[in-house]
C-alpha cells in the first residue's frame, strides 16, 4: 500500500517526518520536494516532536534496521 507522509526538509538536506510512521520491514521511498516553503507552525511541530522521536531512533533496533546504509558507496 502506498503512503504519503509529511515531511519537512532544510537547506541541509536533514528530512523530519511530521509525525512518527512505523513500518512493519524495510521500504522503498520517494521524496517529493514541493516548491512552496512550510508554514511556521508545521516546521515548529517537527521540532517539536523530535525529542519524542528520538527515543524511538536511538533504539539498537533502529541502528540494526537502517545498517544497510552504512554499505552503500559515497557519492
């Protein structure tokens, strides 16, 4: 089933999903980038909820789900 979440990306590249998603294995993703910038209060919320995440991220399974990354070659 095909998903669109909300997400906010800086100038850095650093992507926050504006809420948790949790998925039952790995998937593929697409990331559309809009040509309009976020309203104030969406940005503050993806703040926001990053500590909450983080909980959740700093997990060993977290770190074990998202190794395969570390394989990939650098551009």
């Amino acid at each position: 089933m095909l998903q669109t979440i909300e997400a906010i990306i800086d100038e850095k590249g650093t992507l926050r999903f504006l809420a948790p998603i949790q998925l039952p294995k790995k998937r593929r993703a697409f990331v559309t980038i809009l040509d309009e910038e976020p309203l104030e209060e969406t940005f503050n919320l993806a703040l926001l909820s990053e500590a909450a995440l983080a909980t959740d991220w700093l997990r060993p399974e977290e770190d074990e789900a998202w190794s395969h990354l570390a394989q990939l070659p650098s551009l």
